[in-house]
C-alpha cells in the first residue's frame, strides 16, 4: 500500500515541476559562471541596467534569482530572473520580472514585468487540470504582510496574468485521482473573505483558470500553521491542516467528492473538530509511514491528574474514520529530543512514564495504585551524544537509532516473567525519529 500511496504526498511536497528545468543557486556568489549563466545575467543588465538587487524566493522547491524552465511551446527553457531596481528598494518598489529566451542563438531580455509585491514567496510550474498549458504560478509578498498568488501565461514573448487571489499556503495536487494537477489555496480570513481551501484550475472546454471549489475552514483559528498531504483510509487524498486558536491546535481535514471539497470535520455545529484540540507544537504527522495522516492528541499517563505539579502526557495518534475520530495509537512523544516511541497495546492504562530527576531519562514502569507504588520497571530510553554513548552501552543500555550527532538508546531491566516487558524487535519498531 505504501508504495501506492506515496505519489500523492510527494506531488504536494515537492510543490512544483521538477521536469520543467533546474535553478541556479546564487547565481551572482558563484564563483564560476558557465558562459550560458553568464549570458543570461549580461542579457538581464542589457535590458534594465546594472543598478539591480536579485530576490530570491523565500519558500518552496525552486529558491534562486534564476530559474531556467520550459513555458511555452517551444523547445527551449526561458530564464525567468526575480530582481528589484535599487532605486526603487529604498522606496519599497515592488519585485520585478523579467523573462529572457533565446532570439537567434542569444539570450536576450524579451518581457519584464512589475509583480504586485515586494518579495517572492514561492514559485511552482503545473499544466492546471491537464490543459497541455504550463501555467506559472507566483506567490508574491505584500507590503501589508499578506501573501498573493498571481497565474501566469506565457505566449508572444508576453506573460498573461489569468487568475490572482490571497492565500497563506499555496501547492499543487491532485485531489481527484484523474492525474490533472491543480492548484490548492489555503487562505485566511481577511476583511473581504473568510478562511477557506479552493482548488484553482482550466476549465476544460474556455482554458480559463479559475476557481472550481471551495469551502470553509473554522474561523476561529487565527494562523494555519502546518499542512499536511496524505490519505484518509487507503485510497482517499486528502489535506490536513493545522490551525492555531488561543494557543491550541485543532485539524480540519479536506477532501474532494465528485470535484467538490468537503471539510467533514468542520460542519457549523459540529464538534468533531474539537476532538482534535491539543497543545500547540503536536503538528498532524504519517507517524507509521503508511501514507494515512495521523492526528495527534494528549492524555495524561496513569497516575497523574490537572493537580500534578509535574505531568507526563501520552500522545494518541488518530485516524478519521466513518466520520469519528478513532485511535490508532499511543505513544511517549518528546518533541524536544526528536523522537516517538509508540507503546504497545498490551501498555495502555497498565503502564506510566516518569522523569528520572537523576538522569533526565525517560522510564517506563507497571502501574500499580499511584506512581509511588509504580516501581516495577519494564523499559527507559535515553538520549546521548557520543561521549556519553559509550558509557551507556557499557551499563547494559541498547543503541536503537542515531541523528544529528545523537543517540538514542534503551536499557530494559531484569523482570523474570513480567509480560509487560517488550522484545528488542518490538523496542526497534515502535521507535521512530521525528524530522
């Protein structure tokens, strides 16, 4: 199933067309320039003189001044460089575009364009709803802050603007499994516009983009502060979005049905979406790497209560399922230390987490009338880096996985005939570390 289920993550991720040609990074610090890079920034200061400063987008797959991609129909890729007048910086100018082809063997400044902001957020390439038309699509910064999508054609040397709108995450997907990309706005609530997700497409028979769907994203929350591509079951794509309310976070889920986006966890009244309110920081995650979205909530480990001065939280990753909120797993969750440990079933309500005050370690132990009682212990996971490793593998812990110059390691105490006590083989696959 993974394997089936991975595309359309990895459409959202990359957010972009990777065929449509490579960038240049930095091209103006590089030490060495080919004779064509050379060609094009002659061509650029040709044309619009050589008091510039280069922007570079700020997010997303393609993040140099140059970027070098095929838009139209001929053969050749055309650079597209992002730069500002220095004149005009000073007075908070807006960024420039400027389009350079190919005319008789030469690069050459052919079209340059004022975009509507002051910076470059993000870039991304996509024949929108399978139109054989590269649109181009550029997220802009505003002065105000805010972000705006212009899509862009580009036919006679000219870029066409053909659909333009505020967003705070935009990418490319194919929610409707027919192989046509589209394009995703997640927007924020605004003076005109509540939040709300659309899918930007080609109408099939005019060729004209605009907007195919949309629908609405609960308005309390303030920021949209992840989003996350995967599935809903085992062949549902849907997005998952995180959105910030008061300090907490809740997740709305968005999917398409016969071209039209639901939000099942966002229906007025409705309070499923409060089945998914937890401390912010607990961002919906695959945890399991299976494709399906996970979404993460909070519950306190045997033993503690709201009075505990110090609480250990077991971390519950749930799936969207017959339109409930169901659990898939519990799990020790440190952010902090990048790491997820999910329990085994045999655990729950049986089994609670302290600190070692002494070590700082985490220690698993059976549960028995309160965590005083609690000393039967069955597992602790440390985390060291190398001049601490060797000690530890000395005094009987066991190395799991290693990151970023650290070490994650478990010690299992003698415990005879205690069936609590887990296997290296269940220890290593419930271990995951957290990118």
């Amino acid at each position: 199933m993974l394997k089936r289920l991975l595309p359309f993550a990895a459409a959202v991720s990359l957010s972009g067309c990777s065929a449509l040609g490579a960038t240049v990074d930095s091209l103006l610090s590089a030490p060495r320039l080919s004779e064509e890079q050379t060609a094009v920034y002659n061509a650029l200061i040709a044309s619009v003189g050589p008091d510039i400063k280069l922007q570079y987008p700020r997010s997303g797959e393609y993040r140099s001044a140059f970027v070098f991609a095929d838009i139209d129909s001929e053969p050749d890729n055309e650079a597209i460089v992002f730069y500002e007048k220095a004149r005009e910086t000073e007075e908070g100018g807006n960024v420039r575009i400027n389009i350079i082809d190919r005319r008789g063997g030469e690069w050459t400044s052919v079209y340059d364009h004022a975009g509507p902001g002051t910076a470059i957020d993000r870039l991304l390439f996509s024949e929108l709803g399978g139109s054989g038309k590269t649109s181009i699509m550029i997220g802009y910064t505003l002065l105000s802050g805010e972000k705006r999508v212009q899509v862009y054609s580009y036919e006679n040397g000219i870029l066409n603007a053909e659909y333009s709108d505020i967003y705070s995450t935009m990418f490319t997907a194919d929610l409707e499994r027919d192989g046509k990309s589209k394009l995703i706005l997640v927007r924020p609530t605004s003076q005109l516009k509540k939040a709300s997700v659309s899918v930007v497409s080609a109408d099939a028979e005019t060729g004209a983009i605009t907007e195919t769907s949309s629908v609405a994203l609960n308005e309390a929350s303030t920021e949209f502060v992840n989003v996350a591509a995967g599935y809903v079951g085992t062949d549902t794509p849907a997005i998952f979005i995180d959105g910030l309310s008061g300090g907490q976070l809740t997740t709305e889920i968005i999917y398409s049905v016969n071209g039209q986006l639901r939000n099942p966890l966002y229906l007025g009244e409705s309070s499923l979406i409060e089945n998914t309110k937890r401390s912010a920081g607990y961002l919906c995650t695959d945890i399991d790497l299976d494709g399906v979205i996970e979404i993460p909530t909070l519950s306190l480990f045997p033993g503690y209560n709201q009075d505990s001065k110090t609480k250990l939280y077991s971390t519950d990753w749930n799936v969207f399922d017959n339109y409930s909120i169901m659990k898939k797993y519990s799990s020790f969750y440190n952010a902090a230390e990048g790491y997820c440990f999910i329990l085994p079933s045999r655990w729950d309500g049986v089994v609670t987490a302290q600190t070692d005050s002494a070590t700082g370690e985490v220690v698993f132990s059976k549960f028995r009338i309160d965590l005083l009682n609690s000393t039967t212990e069955l597992m602790r996971i440390a985390v060291a880096d190398e001049s601490r490793t060797a000690a530890l593998l000395e005094d009987g812990y066991m190395l799991l996985k290693s990151n970023n110059n650290l070490n994650y390691l478990v010690k299992c105490p003698d415990a005879g005939d205690e069936p609590l006590v887990l296997t290296g083989t269940e220890i290593s696959s419930n271990f995951y570390i957290m990118a």
